[in-house]
C-alpha cells in the first residue's frame, strides 16, 4: 500500500510540473503573438 502511494504520488508531482511548463510556455506564446500584433499595427505595446 506504501508503495503504490508513493507511486501515485511522484505521477501527480510529474504531471503537475509538465503542466505547469506547459502553461508557462504558452503564456510566453501569446505575449510574443500580441507583441507581434502590436508592431503590426503600428501601435508600441510598451509603452502603455
């Protein structure tokens, strides 16, 4: 029973951290998309 606790355990951390990474990488994503719509339309983003 210890073990598969364990064994439940690391698989929750393990798909906690890739999803985690996951939701990072495509946050970074849609800012460099926005980025790109912003110089597009001629408008500077950071200057806000």
């Amino acid at each position: 029973m210890k073990t598969k606790s364990l064994f439940v355990l690391a698989a929750v951390a393990a798909v906690s951290l890739s999803a985690c990474n996951t939701v990072n990488g495509a946050g970074k994503d849609l800012k460099s998309a926005g980025g790109a719509v912003s110089d597009v339309s001629g408008q500077n983003a950071k200057k806000r």
